[in-house]
C-alpha cells in the first residue's frame, strides 16, 4: 500500500513571545526574550526567580467562567492555539467535512500540575477530611487536552495523548503522520500544551539542578551553545498544528504551509536524565528521520536543534550533528528557538515546528539569542546563528526534540 503525503494546513500558537501564530513568527525572527520575574506563584525563595511566562494572560477573554473552572491552564492553552489553527485551517468551513475521520494527538509532558498542586496543598493543609473538587482528575490528566478539543468540534476520529517528556509534542506529530499516511483519517489536529511554572515545578527542576539560576539577568539566561550557559529556562503555551491527507487538503482547496516528510523516534537507553555524552541517541533519531523521509543527508538545510542550555546536552547535540552530516554540517543553519521561548518541556515540539515553518516560508531562520561567549568544546565552524536572524534557502527543516528517560523524536518538514 502507497503511504499517503501529509501536509499541514493551520497554525495556532501562544507562547511567552506571542500570543497568537504572527505574533509568535515576528517574535522570532527579531530575537526577542521572553523571559522575566515570575509572576505566577511567590518565588522568593526559589533558586530560580524567573521564568517565560505567557505574557497579558487572562483566561476570562477566551472563556466562559465555568469553563475555567474546569480547564487546567495546559488545556486553557491547548485550546486556544488549536482554535486560531482550526480557523486558520478553514477546515469548518468546507461542506463535505467527515468528522469522523478528523482525529485528535496531544502532547504534554505533565499536565494539570497546577490543578495536582492546589488540590493536594488545600486538602494538606485542611483538617485530613478528604475534600477535593470534582474536576480534579479531569482537570490533571495529560489526555485531557485532547479530549477537549474533540468534544469542542466534534471530532470524532482518532484521540489520544502522548507523553514522553520534552518529546511528547513531537511523538503527536510523529504519530499523526503515521495515521494519516496510513489513511486512518483525513486530518489530525496535533501540537501541545504545557503550563508547569508552578512552585512544585520549579522547585523539582531546581532540585535537580536542571535550570539556569541566573536571576540578575534573566533575558539573558537561556544561553544555548554559549560557555556560560548554566541550565534552561521554564516555559509554558502552547503549539498546534493541523495535518491533513494532501489529496483531501487539495479537494478542498486548503492553503498549504509544509509538508511533514519524515519522523524518527529513538532511545538513548543510557541515564533518566542525562543524554549520552557521544549523542548517540541524537544520532540515531536524525538517521531515522533522514530515512523515513527518503532523502539525502545533503537535503537538509536548517536544524532547529533541541538545544536546551545545559552545559551536557547541547554538547552531546552538537556531537550528533557532526557524526551523522560531516561535512555538510557546516552548510546546515542551525538554532535553538529556545533561547527566546525557553523550554515548553511537552509542548517544545510543537512551537518549535511551527518555528521550522517559519523558517521555510519566510527563509530566514530565527536567531540563536544571548551568545556572548564561545565555547571550544564546539566546533567553530558550526553554524548555529548567533543573535541574528539569517537569510537562508530553507527547503528541508529538522525540529529535534528530547526528553528525561532518553526519548529522542524528530520531525523533518519541507516547503511546499
């Protein structure tokens, strides 16, 4: 059986740089942080002080109230950037439109943990009669995203969540390219949401000594690729998607972005935590890609890399890179977007092809921001496109993507 092409026919984001798909794209290309104090909970005696919060959130103009009551901040946002895609995608609009072949995957490495925080805080420091609210569960579970966004449409299609940590965004999209190759369904609304800037967050990555502690500079913090980079920085939002069966998206005479032309998945199988110091894992992820795609090395123009700001991960990264492209690294622009968003965790994926499809519409890749100091360990003739957005002819992008427990997901895109 022929695979099916996958094109992607709406976008939808809110994010610490942009509440919506254009503001998040200018955004982008100018290198602008979104990083700042937290404002979210009382961070006083954290390690960390900072964060990238969305910025001008206020749920009441998206909501009603007893919707609010009921959605956790990671399906608030989940809910918003699928409706700006769903609209950009004007899927509703057409009339032969079978509902119950448009399906649902969602990526969130967490959850409600704001929901799990408030509820076990206010029945801890209750009298031990266990009283919680009737949406605690449904407002906690990771899944639940994705089953708000069906029962918001209609969608009757396929449904389900992914969790794999900071690759859970990317393994929706893997697998929604799956199922619709497989004509499992005509369109597949993928991305994900996250909003862990809570105490219980930040103190779990501070006691882990994962994220930066640089609090008199926080816009500066995410240094990726920088000598003094000391960790990465919280972010919340979130990023969809709307992939579509090319002959269906033609049919009805969609505007087509990209195209998704290849998904790899791997392990590192090595540390919870750590990534292989060789990038192993990272390596194999790519390779995979590279061959489900069915191109060559040489095809690929720009890496949008995971790049987190960990003095472990973006070495081991850059490794990776180097062992699998050799030469034709030198001619890859690379960037890591997470020096202006931060790190989405689960939903990383998710902006971060959207930032792919940026870079192949507009062919500009946004800046890698807050390099002021070269590393040695890193070959130097690496692009990785310090503080500037570059002019590029991108054709084929890679989004890579890993998380703890050493699962690596990349997606490759190509301009239409």
């Amino acid at each position: 059986m022929a695979l099916k092409r996958v094109v992607v026919t709406g976008l939808g984001a809110i994010t610490p740089i942009g509440n919506n798909f254009k503001e998040y794209c200018n955004a982008l290309l100018s290198g602008v942080s979104g990083a700042s104090p937290i404002t979210l909970f009382d961070a006083t005696n954290f390690k960390t002080k900072f964060a990238c919060e969305v910025k001008n959130y206020n749920p009441e103009d998206y909501f009603e109230k007893k919707d609010i009551r009921k959605y956790d901040r990671c399906a608030q946002f989940g809910l918003i950037s699928t409706k700006e895609a769903v609209i950009d995608s004007k899927m509703l609009e057409y009339p032969d439109l079978n509902k119950d072949r448009v399906g649902v995957v969602w990526g969130s490495g967490i959850g409600g943990l704001n929901t799990f925080e408030q509820e076990v805080s206010t029945y801890a420091i209750g009298n031990g009669t266990p009283r919680f609210n009737p949406f605690f569960i449904p407002k906690m579970i990771a899944d639940m995203t994705a089953g708000l966004i069906s029962i918001e449409y209609g969608f009757k299609g396929p449904n389900y969540a992914t969790v794999s940590a900071c690759a859970s965004s990317s393994n929706s999209i893997i697998d929604a390219l799956m199922l619709l190759r497989l004509g499992k369904a005509d369109i597949i609304i993928t991305g994900g949401s996250e909003a862990a800037i809570v105490a219980s967050g930040v103190g779990g990555f501070n006691a882990l000594h994962a994220m930066s502690t640089r609090n008199d500079d926080p816009k500066t913090a995410s240094r990726p690729f920088d000598k003094d980079r000391d960790g990465f920085v919280l972010g919340e939002g979130a990023g969809t998607l709307i992939l579509e069966e090319y002959e269906h998206a033609v049919k009805r005479g969609a505007t087509i972005y990209a195209e998704v032309v290849g998904g790899g998945l791997s392990s590192d199988g090595y540390h919870m935590t750590a990534p292989h110091p060789e990038g192993f894992g990272a390596y194999n992820v790519m390779k995979n890609a590279i061959e489900d795609a069915g191109i060559k090395l040489t095809d690929i123009n720009h890496i949008n890399v995971h790049g987190t700001s960990t003095p472990l991960g973006d070495l081991a990264e850059s490794k990776a890179i180097l062992k699998l492209f050799g030469e034709h690294s030198y001619n890859i622009q690379i960037n890591s977007t997470k020096s202006m968003t931060g790190h989405l965790l689960g939903a990383a994926g998710a902006i971060e092809a959207l930032a792919c499809i940026v870079a192949i519409k507009e062919n500009k890749v946004p800046p890698t921001i807050n390099h002021f100091t070269d590393d040695d360990e890193f070959d130097n003739k690496l692009d990785f496109t310090f503080n500037v957005a570059k002019e590029k002819q991108v054709n084929y992008a890679m989004s890579n993507t890993f998380g703890f427990g050493g699962h690596n997901a990349c997606v490759i895109l190509k301009k239409f």
